[in-house]
C-alpha cells in the first residue's frame, strides 16, 4: 500500500471513531475566546483539509455573532449554547453560505431546543460519516485509481446535496417572506 494511500485509510478509520463531544458533556463553566479556540480546535482537528488549515479563528466567531448566527457572549464568556452552535456552523460552513446557515438555525431553533439541534446534527453527522468511510475504505483496497474516482463521486454528491439544500432553504425563506406579507 502506498503512503497515501495508508494516510487516508488511517484517517477513515480515525474520523469513523469520531464522536463529537455529547451535549450533557459540553463545559458547563462560561469559556473566554481562547479558551473556545482551544476547544474547537480538538472538536474539530479532524474534519481540517490538513493541520494547518483552521476551521475557526476569533475573527470569525465574532462575525458569527455580528451576524446573528451566533448568540452575543455573556461578559466575553460563551457557553454551552455557543459551543454547540459553533461546531453546527463550522462544519456546515463548508457546504451553506452563512446566510443559508443562520436560516437553516433559526428554522431549526423555532421546533426544537439547542440541545435537541445538536444532538440531533451529531447523530445524522455520525451516520453520515460511516457510510463515507466504508466507502473510503472500500475503494484504498482498489488503489489510486479507485480512490480518485470515489473523489470524484462524492465530490458530485456533495454538490447535488448541497444545491438541494440551498433550494430548500431558498423556498422556505420565500414561503416566510410570503406568510409575512399575508399577515
């Protein structure tokens, strides 16, 4: 097996062990900047395209919260909620437009608690990444020509979903605007 090869293999075998931190197991105590930084950092390492690629910087947390997607810190201090909001964002942000992320919260937030948002995101995150995985794993036995073709099938999946989301969000925002209107 190539060293490549060896690399992404060891890799889906470690993001398929990946569980993201339970609800009930978020830190309780109020968290400053860095000290989020620190946390999402480990939450979030393995989903980095490479370890020099940060999914999250204070400059970003603070435009999350500049625009609404993020709820204001208390005194400088987040919490439980903003942890849990912080790891949705970060890892949808590489697929929806902030704008399409506040939306798809808000929408969620309207029918269900944060705990149940996350816990909720978490299981469909963990069930989704199982079945990439298998696949990963199925095509390193094939080689690289395999693997190169399952980049590419995912990557055309990924896209498809992606629009089907946008579309989705898109016509719920209408609906909304309209409902608005109608009032």
């Amino acid at each position: 097996m190539s060293k490549p090869i060896e690399r992404i293999s060891e890799w889906s075998q470690r993001i398929e062990n990946y569980q993201a931190v339970a609800w009930d197991r978020l830190p309780e105590i109020y968290l400053y900047m860095d000290q989020v930084l620190t946390f999402m950092e480990k939450q979030l390492s393995l989903f980095e395209r490479d370890e020099h690629a940060g999914l999250l910087s204070s400059s970003m947390i603070n435009n999350y919260v500049k625009a609404g997607v993020l709820p204001r810190p208390e005194s400088k201090k987040y919490n439980r909620s903003h942890l849990a909001l912080l790891t949705i964002v970060c890892l949808l942000k590489q697929v929806l437009s902030l704008q399409d992320i506040h939306a798809l919260l808000k929408t969620s937030l309207d029918t269900q608690s944060e705990s149940d948002l996350y816990d909720a995101f978490c299981k469909a995150q963990k069930a989704s990444i199982e079945e990439v995985c298998k696949r990963v794993d199925s095509a390193a036995k094939g080689g690289d020509s395999a693997l190169t073709k399952l980049a590419m099938d995912l990557s055309i999946e990924a896209d498809a979903r992606r629009v089907a989301a946008e579309r989705i969000l898109s016509e719920q925002q209408k609906g909304n605007v309209e409902k608005n209107l109608n009032k």
